[in-house]
C-alpha cells in the first residue's frame, strides 16, 4: 500500500477515535505512523500533535453543538494545557527517543490502569 494511503488510514483511525473518545487521537495515530507507515518517531509525535488540534477543535466543536460541553469547566484545563505544551515543546528536542516512548507508555498505563480499575 503506498505511503498516502496509510497516511490517510492513520488519519481515520485518529479521527474516529477523537470523535468517538472526545480526545485521544493521537494514540492510534502515533502508532500507526511509526509502526506502519515507517515515520521517525520525533517526527511522528510532532505531526500528531499538529493533526490532532484540528480534529480536536471539530470534536470540541460537536460536542458544544449537542450541548455537552462547558466551555467555563474547560477553561482551567485550557490554561494548564498551553503552559504544558510550551514547557514540552521547548524539552521534546532534548529528550531522547526512547524516553519519549517511556513516557508516553506509562501515561497510555496510567491510564487504562485508571479506566479499568478505579473507574476513571
């Protein structure tokens, strides 16, 4: 299967799972991209994270038109999220490859720990 095919594929699946979850796209798409498409890990999280602001603005977006969502109760995770997100940028060139997946696996653990057991 060529290269823009798996492309778009990765994209699906991250876009099904935004919509369907309300966020992370970005887990099957990091996969995929690195996994099946064969792109290099620093620059498969970089495009995850510039795919998956659009897909999320479109979910956020859906979710406020069916009148799920709280933009006053989003507000203070916004402001953490953007602090996070500077702070991260400026580290990600500086942490290796094989601790961003060290990373990245124990949030993903954390997680389904969190889901599975405590009730989320």
């Amino acid at each position: 299967m060529e290269k823009k095919a798996k492309y778009r594929l990765s994209g699906v699946a991250a876009g099904l799972t935004n919509g369907i979850f309300g966020g992370g796209g970005g887990i099957p798409l990091l996969v995929l991209l690195t996994k099946w498409a064969g792109v290099e890990e620093k620059k498969a999280f970089a495009t995850c994270v510039a795919v998956i602001f659009p897909m999320c603005a479109v979910s956020a977006a859906l979710w406020y038109w069916r009148a799920e969502l709280s933009l006053t109760a989003a507000l203070p995770y916004l402001l953490g999220g953007f602090a996070g997100g500077r702070v991260g940028g400026k580290l990600f060139k500086k942490v290796p490859n094989l601790w961003l997946r060290r990373i990245f696996a124990l949030f993903l653990l954390y997680g389904g720990w969190r889901y599975l057991f405590t009730g989320g």
